[in-house]
C-alpha cells in the first residue's frame, strides 16, 4: 500500500494552471480591458473567435456566454421549433436536452452504447423509425454528446441523420481538444457547442462557450441570435427571436491564456489516463475510446457493481470522485412528459459509473495512491468472491 499524499487529492482543479501561465499575465490582460472599456464583446473575444476556430479546424467560431447558449443559439440557427423531433443522449448534462426544449422541440431520447457510453447510432435509428410511424413530428436535428470528452460514433450518427434529412448538432461541451480520425472536436458534425465552464478541458473562470460552424450562412445566424436576434445592418432592429448570449471580455482574455497551455494540458490528461487504463484491476471497467480516437479526458470514469460502496471506500480514505449522472435526463421530474422510450443502459449506467480525479496535475505519488487503493478494493472482492 502506498503512502497517502501529504496534500489533498482534487477531483478537479481549476486553479493550478494559473500558477504555470503566471497570474502577472491574467492581471494585465484584465488591465487592459479595464482600461479600453469594452466588457462584452471587445476585441479580446474576436481574437478569441479566429484562434479557435483555427484550433479546431473550422471556418468559423463565435463565443458565447455558456455551453448552454451555444447549444440553444446553434438550433435557433436551425430555427428548431415547436413540432420539431430532436434526437439526444440521455445519458448527459442536463443542457443537451434543455436546449431544444427551451425552444419548444420534442426532445427525443436515445439510450447509450454500454462501453463508450456515448449515443447509440442503433437506437438512434430505432427511434427515428418509431417517430416516423407516430408521423406526428418533423425529423430535425441529432445531438450526440462526448461524455467525458470521448468522441461519439460520428461517421454513423451523421449517416443516419442526414438520410433522415436531419442536422448533426455535436454536444462538445466536454471535448475540446479531443480528436475523432484526425479531426479535432467541434469540427465533425454541421455545427458544434462547446462549453468553457471551469472544470472542462479548456476551462475559463466564469461561465463561457462557442458555437462552431463551417458556413457563413449558420455564423451570421448565431451573432444575430446571441444578441436578442439583432439585424447586422440595423441594430434597433431585431429579426428574429434570440438571447443575450454574449461572452464577457474578461472571461476571454483568460481564454486567451488558457489556450497557451491546452495542449500540454491535455497530455497530462492522457498521462493520467494512460496510468489508470493500464494499472486498475479489470473488475473496473474502462469507458472505452473508439479506434482512432483521443478523449479529451473531461472525466475518467469507469463502471463497477459495487459503486456506491466502492465510492465510499474512495471518500474514507481521501480520494474524491463522483458520480455523472445518477439520473438520465428521460428521468428527471422537468422531462417527464418525454421520458416516452425505454434507456436500459442509460438506466444501468446512472448505477454503475463512478468518475475517478482526473487533472491534468495529479502527480505519480497521487497516481499510485489512487491505483493501490482502488486496486485493494477490487482484491477484497476477488477473495470474498473465491
Ligand atoms: C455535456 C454538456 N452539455 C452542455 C453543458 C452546458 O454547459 P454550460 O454549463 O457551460 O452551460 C455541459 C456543462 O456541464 C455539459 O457537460
């Protein structure tokens, strides 16, 4: 048994990157935009845009003020409405589903594959069969969700959505950085949302997000939408219905640190992984990543019978962890009325998955801490099995 770290053990750490960029270059960026006066919008969140989008591979990016906004602004886009069937991952935040109903969709949901836990294109084409034959919705749009950061079956998804007609909306929310057959996150579907809440991968210190697209068509739509559907001509005049979806400049600019420092974050995450993939007794079973493919590693979660006791073993002897989600939206009270199909592993999985600490500054001594403990549990019920 290895000794346990001196220092506590963090599920998630939000704070250690402002030690490594310099906290001197935070309090400047904040000093200029103090000093220029532009709090929302200003040119830090332009700059911001072009950078992302160049990170992941796409024509276009607009920030925006939450993973949630970008969800909503990118279906009002689509001009998703009342009537309308949109296709989602049970087995998710809350949002991906919030999104299309704020809206007046139907959400529609759809269970997970048990391994990746990501949507399952098979039970997506089941469900859309079953919202044909209702023939009382149009088929509009299919939002997968990258649970934990792990890549969805893309190539299947967007083939089984397009011969249905339907728009491919990637919930990147816990992705960015991830990597799907050379693409990186939120360049794979016909838009994408990301979020930049604290604990993602790219994390600002507030709420942020972005929508990504590759037309210039769905762009001008999302600017317009993300400030009360305001027309870029007339700004007294609004043409359409939207939000006030900005990004503050002052949760740019840490973005803009933020990004100096995301690909060495994200290595560290995969160290992290990498360890834990290779060193955990199988009793614990791994969220698998599909060939090809790089999670972005938001949260390690395996799955394991003995959850809820082995979540207390954890917790006794210091190690955080948590469990995303107890309850698959189809089964929380506000969607109730939409809880209309069966999710058997949805349902298993809320019993089963227990998210380990996953930063990108655990150290090997935490590392081996967390392994041997997790490894002790997994011997005790070997032998109470034998
Ligand atoms: C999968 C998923 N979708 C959407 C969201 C919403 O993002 P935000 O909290 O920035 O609104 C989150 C955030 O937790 C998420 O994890």
């Amino acid at each position: 048994m290895s000794n346990k770290p001196a220092k506590p053990i963090m599920l998630f750490d939000c704070k250690t990157a402002q030690s490594i960029i310099g906290q001197d270059k935070f309090l400047n960026a904040f000093q200029t935009i103090l000093n220029h006066g532009a709090y929302c919008q200003g040119p830090e969140t332009r700059e911001l845009d072009e950078k992302l989008a160049a990170y992941a591979g796409t024509k276009y990016c607009s920030t925006c003020g939450s993973g949630t906004d970008a969800l909503t602004l990118a279906l009002m886009a689509w001009n998703v409405q009342p009537g309308d069937a949109v296709f989602v991952s049970s087995f998710t935040f809350v949002s991906s589903a919030e999104a299309p109903v704020l809206l007046g969709a139907t959400p529609i949901f759809v269970d997970s594959d048990p391994e990746t836990y990501n949507m399952d294109p098979k039970d997506l084409q089941r469900a859309i069969d079953e919202v044909k034959k209702a023939g009382n919705l149009k088929l509009k749009a299919v939002i997968p969700v990258d649970i934990f950061g792990n890549p969805c079956e893309y190539d299947e998804i967007i083939r089984i959505a397009h011969a249905n007609g339907m728009k491919v909306l990637s919930d990147s929310c816990q992705s960015f950085g991830s990597v799907y057959k050379g693409k990186t996150s939120c360049s794979i579907a016909d838009m994408s949302a990301t979020s930049f809440y604290p604990t993602k991968p790219l994390g600002c210190y507030g709420d942020g997000g972005a929508v990504f697209s590759n037309t210039n068509e769905e762009n001008e739509l999302v600017k317009s939408c993300r400030v009360h559907g305001m027309s870029p001509e007339d700004h007294y005049d609004n043409v359409r219905l939207g939000m006030t979806g900005r990004l503050n400049t002052f949760q740019a600019a840490v973005l803009l640190q933020k990004l100096t420092i995301l690909n060495q974050e994200l290595k560290d995450r995969f160290r992290v992984a990498s360890r834990y993939d290779n060193e955990l007794n199988p009793y614990f079973r791994k969220q698998r990543v599909l060939d090809n493919c790089k999670s972005a590693y938001a949260l390690y979660t395996i799955n394991c019978d003995d959850r809820d006791e082995l979540m207390t073993y954890l917790k006794d002897n210091g190690i955080p962890c948590g469990v995303y989600y107890p309850r698959p939206v189809n089964t929380q009270t506000a969607y109730a009325k939409w809880n209309t199909r069966k999710l058997p592993v949805c349902e298993k999985l809320s019993k089963t998955v227990l998210s380990l600490p996953m930063t990108p500054y655990l150290d090997n001594e935490d590392l081996d801490y967390i392994i041997n403990t997790m490894n002790e549990f997994a011997a005790k019920k070997s032998q109470k099995a034998a």
